[in-house]
C-alpha cells in the first residue's frame, strides 16, 4: 500500500461518497438546508441558535453568487467537501501515532457508525463541518500547530459554539505550564470575542437552554406513536460511545498524555449536552469522533503502536 500512493485518497474517496449517499438519503427533508434554512439564516428569521451558525449559510450563499450553480447543486459539493475535509483530518490526526492501516480503519469506523448522528433531524448544515474542523483542531494541538489552531478555531466558532471545546482539547492535552496556561487563554478570548461579536452582529435572542428534564423523559424512550426505531434515539449516544470508553477505562495505562487531554475535552462536553441540548438529535455528539479515537485507538494497539514508519508525520 504504501508504494501506492493513490491508494488512500481512492478509499477514503469511497467514503465519502458512501456517507454522502446515505447522509441525503436516510434524513428527512433533504431539501430543506438549501431550501429553507439557509435563506433564513441570511435573513435572520430563523431565530437563535441558528442565526449564529453563519459558516456554513454565507459560504454557501457567496458560492451561488459567484457561480452559475444552484443552490441545490452548491448545497451536494460542499456537503461532500465537508465529508472529505473530515476524513481525510481524522486520517491525518491518526497517522501522528499510528500505521496508515490503522489510520485507515479509524475512518472506516467513524464512516460505519456516523449514521447513528443521522437521527430525529434533517441534514443541519453544520454537522459534518463540525466533525471537519474539530478534527482539524485536534490534529493542530496534537502536533503542536498553534497558529493553524487558531484559524480553526475561529473557523469553527464560526459554525458552532461546541467549538468551545476545543480549547478544552488544548487546554488538557499538554503539560500545565504557565506558557500553555497563557496560550489558552489566548485560545478562550479568541473563541469569546467570536461568541459576542456574532451576537452583537446578529442580536441578541434566547431560547430554551434547560433541556435536562427533556432529556431524562427521553431516556424512557419516545412514546408509541413514534416507530420502533425511532423511539431508542435516546440510547444511540450509549451505542456510539458507550464502548469506547469501556475499551479506554479497561486499557487506561496505554493511553499517552496527548490522548488522554482529548478524551478529557470529552466528559465537559457529555455533560453540556445533557443539560443544554436534545439527546435525541445524536448529530450534537459528533465532536466526540476526534476526542475518542486516539485513546480508542491506543487502549487496542497498545502504548508503542508498531506503525512500520516514523511516528510522526509533521
């Protein structure tokens, strides 16, 4: 494989489209990002949280005014781009530690389970995005890249404010020193300044932040009216990230620093969700993608992963 270059981009190529396919496919209403949000976002009429996710919208939006495409068509290939970006980050992330056999089967096991984020909503422009540049923000703090963390980050503050936790990534992936405390401070002020301009921009508009309650009704299941599938939505975090962290808590001691910073970033996150956020909608979990797998990755392969070439590849 590795005489081959071209290998990796044909299967990671292969993955995108197949999750592509079945992103348009299995959510409801897959017009209506193009046909409805987006334009509503532009125009704020859609009301808060959405009015401050504005990557995804003005991108977009500047593509059809600079283009003779469709919004439809804009809507396909940059979705598509998004799923790209995102696997070819993770893979990247990977190779930091491990073989491009391993890096690979780390892909093909996010491919295989993102469907389980594809539920009770339809496709919200910034999804796939937020598993792009949360893998690219992880892969800048493993590799020390602080300058390139910073434009992600401000990027992805941009489409979401789980971005938040990227500075919690950065914050406990390395040593506690007072240049790493001072560097995330940087790293906080920066996704902050983002966080109040988009209000001050946009205007300030609240919404129902309590969702705990909700959520633990939900832990019931859904009732019969709904079908049977969709009734356990609940449980898919269970199912997408129960095991990975049995896996990591039974082979803790091969769990490098690095990783374990990440997997750290992941527990603030769980618990924001719980309380703020619908855990029947799974697509808010997908940030855990980047934060698990290295300490997945490493509690199977061990603490000297034998990648076969150098263990770095800055």
């Amino acid at each position: 494989m590795m005489n081959r270059p071209w290998t990796i981009p044909l299967l990671l190529g292969t993955l995108v489209v197949a999750s592509g396919f079945a992103d348009f496919r299995i959510r409801q209403s897959p017009e209506y990002a193009y046909s409805e949000y987006i334009p509503r976002v532009i125009d704020r009429s859609y009301g808060a949280p959405a009015i401050y996710r504005v990557l995804v919208p003005y991108a977009n939006t500047w593509i059809v005014s600079k283009t003779a495409w469709s919004p439809a068509v804009v809507w396909h290939l940059t979705r598509l781009s998004w799923f790209a970006l995102a696997y070819v980050a993770i893979y990247a992330l990977m190779r930091t530690w491990f073989s491009s056999a391993a890096a690979l089967g780390s892909v093909c096991s996010v491919a295989a389970t993102l469907p389980l984020t594809y539920t009770n909503s339809w496709a919200h422009p910034d999804s796939i995005p937020e598993l792009a540049l949360f893998s690219l923000g992880c892969l800048c703090i493993v590799r020390e890249l602080d300058a390139w963390f910073a434009l992600v980050l401000v990027v992805a503050a941009l489409n979401r404010e789980t971005s938040a936790f990227l500075v919690a990534a950065y914050a406990f992936a390395r040593s506690p020193t007072w240049s790493h405390a001072w560097r995330t401070g940087v790293a906080a002020a920066i996704w902050l300044a983002i966080f109040v301009g988009l209000r001050l921009w946009r205007g300030v508009e609240h919404y129902d932040y309590w969702q705990l309650t909700r959520n633990l009704e939900f832990m019931k299941l859904l009732p019969p009216a709904y079908d049977v599938y969709k009734r356990f939505y609940a449980w898919f975090l269970v199912i997408l990230a129960g095991p990975a962290y049995v896996v990591v808590a039974l082979n803790w001691r091969a769990v490098p620093g690095p990783a374990r910073g990440l997997l750290a970033a992941s527990i603030p996150m769980l618990i924001t969700a719980l309380l703020f956020s619908s855990i029947i909608e799974t697509r808010i979990f997908i940030p855990l993608y980047p934060l698990l797998l290295p300490a997945v990755m490493f509690a199977l392969l061990g603490p000297k992963p034998n990648t076969g070439e150098p263990s770095r590849v800055a």
